[in-house]
C-alpha cells in the first residue's frame, strides 16, 4: 500500500469550520489592536482570570441551565491536567476509581501516574448500569467515579435520566465524588441533563473546548461543588503552574465565547459531524454501528469472522487508522472475552468528505472479507 494515501480515523478531531477561521481572524485583530496589549500576556492566569470565568460561567450555563458562579469555576491547560489534579486530590495513591468498563483511554495510564487503580463498571448499550455501579462500590470502596454520559467515548451511548438520577443516588449513599466529562455534551442537542445539573454539590464537572472549538487551544473548564472545594483543590498547586491555561489561549476562547462566535462554531462542527455520520451510514450501510448527535466518531460492531484486533491490523495495511475496543478497557487483560469485538471510527479527522469516504470504503472491504471494496 505504499502508492496508498494514509487515512487516520482514530484521532476524533474536529473539523475547521470557516466560523472557526473567521472567529479567529476577528479575535485576535480586536486583541492586536488594543493597546498595551503585551499587558494581557505579563503574568500566569492561575485558573482564568475575571473574564475568563465569566466565559466558563456563560459557555457552561449553556449546559448546565444556569450559569455556575465564579468561584466554583477553573480554567485549566486542557481536560488531562485537571483530572491529574482531581485525581490527586480527591482518590490519592493505592485508592480506587471507578470508570465505565470502556473509557478515555487516557485515563488508565494517567491514573497510574498517580498510584490510582482503575476499576471497570458494566455497561450496556446505553451506558453505566446503576446495578453494577453499586456492586462496585460495595466491593471496592472507591473514592470517586470517572464517568462519560453523554455521547460516550467510545461507544457513542448517552446515559438516560433515569439512570443518572439513580448515579447520583448510590454516589451519595457510598460517599463517591462524581467527576463528569462532558466533552461532547456541546455538540448534543438533545440530552438529558448533565450530572452536575441534577447534583451540583456532588459532582465537579468537566468540559474543554477540544471538541466544540479547537483541539489545539488546550482550554478546559471545571465546575466544582462548591468555592470551599475549588480553593481546597487549587490552593495547594497554585504556583504548579503546569495545569495554568496559556495567556494566550484563554484569551482566544474567552473573546470567542463572549462575542457568541463560539456558538456558532460549536454549531458548524456539529452539522459536519451530522454530514460526515450520514456518508458513513450510507458507505457501512450493510453493517451494525452506534451514532449519536454530535458525535464525532461511530462505534462498529465487527462481523463474527473478525476480531477487532485482527481488523485494526488489516485496516493499517490498507492505510486507515483506527481503535479497537481493547483501547478503551478498564477491565484488564483477563477480562479480554467481556471486551466487545468493536471498533472506533472517526469520522471528522479526515480534511475532506472524498478522504473519508475512501478510508471507510477501505474498512468495509475488510468488513465484507474481499480484497477490494463492495460496490
């Protein structure tokens, strides 16, 4: 496949709408402009200053159906960081978090940095089961949950209300602090309600604006219960300055966000993701896959006659990238037959429509066991 052009669906990046281009013209004309402007860049912002909070409080309350106080919010150098800083804090070393059985496959080694054990719970194809939640929490007494309800990576599930209700619920009766990735939640327009909506004093919440904006700004937001809490979780690293959003970058999401040019990229990605999921509709039509509304990546039930490890290596000859659901397992090695035998597509990585449409073109001629693409 050397005459082959590469085509990597495994990075959900997202697409670069002309709203983003021209947000950013905007933006940081305005900021040239200013005079004085080098002042906006003289000194670290240690958890976002006064305007960066309103931002976090105006972007958040979108979701959240109010807008969070200040003092309850944190802008951070990007999701990893404030799960470093969580994870420190509220589950320590040789203690236990709970996660969904297949999650951010970032968590596990990043856990381990810390000396924290990754404990998987069951899920079904609509996300965490309460039932097996509370087991988990009888059987290893964890300090905290880790947990991805709406459009869930990797499976793309969005977790019903009546099951975040009762999250909340054996979360409170086991003294388990809920931490909430909402990174996608932007992009879904029809949701229930974040656990932080539900339970504002028991869960902090995250979001970045990976996703919704730019993958490259590495701006995040957290949402802690209350400002006791947040001050308790940043004072002790408040010269570390390693989770600190860059200057510059809060001042690019900050402006784009209070401008309202942020909904509208926010708005443009999610209809290239809805453009993309149908061509992949149409080009996998013969085959099983998870989708949701502002998902940037499909889940692909693979045929009984492969593994997904033996379609990743086959899709890597023939020049596609992508994750099989081992990737995501926080169930460990010994549970390699409660994995499913799926895999992860991307669908916004790729530049063009033609470039994705050739890459899953690709898959599907591994799907069908030929050697070329079903017409």
């Amino acid at each position: 496949m050397a005459d082959t052009p590469s085509i990597d669906l495994s990075k959900a990046i997202p697409p670069t709408p002309p709203e983003l281009n021209s947000g950013l013209h905007d933006v940081l004309a305005e900021f040239a402009s200013e005079p004085n402007v080098g002042e906006r860049l003289r000194r670290n912002r240690i958890g976002g200053n006064d305007e960066d909070r309103e931002a976090g409080a105006v972007w958040l309350g979108r979701r959240l159906g109010e807008k969070p106080s200040h003092d309850r919010i944190i802008m951070a150098h990007g999701t990893q960081n404030l799960l470093g800083l969580l994870l420190r804090h509220y589950v320590g070393e040789k203690q236990t978090l709970l996660a969904e059985a297949l999650t951010y496959p970032v968590l596990v080694p990043l856990a381990a940095r810390y000396g924290v054990k990754v404990r998987g719970v069951a899920i079904d194809e609509s996300g965490l089961l309460p039932d097996a939640f509370e087991a988990a929490c009888r059987q290893w007494q964890p300090k905290a949950l880790f947990c991805n309800p709406t459009v869930h990576n990797p499976t793309t599930s969005v977790l019903p209300a009546a099951r975040r209700r009762s999250v909340v619920s054996i979360a409170r009766r086991y003294g388990v602090v809920i931490i909430e990735d909402d990174v996608l939640g932007p992009l879904h327009k029809v949701e229930p309600p974040p656990l932080a909506s539900i339970a504002p004093d028991a869960v902090w919440y995250i979001q970045s604006v990976s996703k919704c904006m730019a993958l490259g700004l590495k701006v995040a937001f957290l949402v802690g219960p209350s400002a006791m809490y947040v001050q308790q979780l940043v004072g002790p690293v408040s010269n570390h300055s390693f989770w600190f959003p860059s200057a510059l970058a809060a001042e690019i999401a900050t402006r784009l966000i209070l401008s309202g040019r942020a909904e509208e990229i926010c708005q443009s990605i999610a209809d290239r993701a809805s453009q993309r999921q149908a061509i992949a509709r149409k080009t996998l039509r013969d085959f099983s896959f998870q989708s949701e509304a502002g998902g940037l990546h499909i889940w692909l039930n693979l045929p009984s006659h492969i593994s997904g490890g033996t379609c990743v290596a086959k899709a890597a000859a023939l020049g596609v990238q992508i994750r099989a659901a081992e990737e995501f397992s926080t169930l460990g090695e010994s549970a390699n037959n409660s994995i499913p035998q799926a895999v992860r597509i991307a669908l916004t990585s790729p530049i063009t429509d033609a470039m994705l449409q050739d890459g899953l073109a690709r898959l599907a001629s591994i799907l069908y066991g030929s050697a070329d693409p079903a017409p």
